[in-house]
C-alpha cells in the first residue's frame, strides 16, 4: 500500500478498531478500553494509518498503534497491520510515524514488548533501531509466552542558546 495518511486515532474509529482487534490477537482490548485510553488516559496517544484516498475495496484502517509517553521515555501498548494488508510496509510506516511523534515530543527512548516467536516483528523493529534490553518470562496472557523487551536510544536535538 504506497498511499496512506498517519493521524490520531479518534473515538468514531473505536468500533472498527474493535473489530481488528479481534481479528489480530488472542487476547484482544475491548473498545471500552480504547474509549478509556483516549478519553481518559493523558498518557496515551494513539494513531492509525488510512488510505489516503478512501475506497470501498479497502478497509478504513490499515494499521494503528499507541504508546504512553511519561516524561521522555515513551512505552509502545499496541501496534497491529488489518490481516490482510500485512507485509506491505504499513508496520514500519507506523512505527516511524510513532518514533517521529516521540522525538518531537523531546522524548529520548521508545521501549515495547514483542513475543519471542514474532520473529518477523523483531526485525522490523530491529532494523528500526530497536535493541533487546531484556526479557519478561511469561509476559503474555492468552498462552503465557515470553516477551523480549526492545528500546531504541535517542537524544533530542539540543538548541543553542
């Protein structure tokens, strides 16, 4: 998918986001908790990847993701590609487009979890940058796999003054 805009996730996206989540994980949220999240959580800060240009033969979102920046270290939550648009590049455009949004926000690290049998996920983000700082045995929920955790290292641009 070459065209496609970067925005907030908003509340009248929450019913479809719903709708992915069930369809890419096990142990899905519930919209009650994105509804939370933006309403309430002033940490949060969500954003999706839709078509540029909308099209019935393509949903309205292909990829969301959101993370909780407190002070200037941010903590990826959630990151997910709709099924059937997945190894197209949307993954790596959201990730950008998160790590473009903490840097401006003059954070210096982006850390998440990522299962230990993602493979294709760890070299994403490895390719991104990210390194392995650690390991949470039994992190995951649904079948209690082991979860890496992954940061990527970065200093805000320093102005003279």
């Amino acid at each position: 998918m070459s065209s496609v805009i970067f925005s907030p996730l908003t509340l009248a996206d929450i019913p479809y986001i719903g709708e992915l989540e069930t369809r890419c994980f096990p142990a899905p949220w519930t919209i009650e908790t994105y509804r939370n999240e933006l309403m309430h959580n002033t940490y949060s800060h969500y954003w999706v990847l839709r078509p540029s240009v909308p099209d019935a033969s393509v949903p309205p979102i292909l990829a969301y993701g959101g993370y909780w920046l407190m002070g200037e270290e941010a903590h990826v939550v959630t990151v997910a590609t709709h099924p059937d648009f997945r190894r197209q590049g949307l993954a790596e455009q959201l990730m950008i487009g998160i790590i473009e949004k903490v840097r401006e926000a003059r954070g210096t690290m982006v850390t998440l979890e990522v299962r230990v049998s993602n493979v294709a996920a760890q070299r994403l983000y490895a390719k991104l940058g990210f390194v392995e700082v650690g390991l949470r045995k039994g992190y995951y929920n649904d079948n209690h796999e082991d979860a890496l955790l992954m940061t990527i290292f970065f200093f805000p641009e320093r102005t003279e003054e």
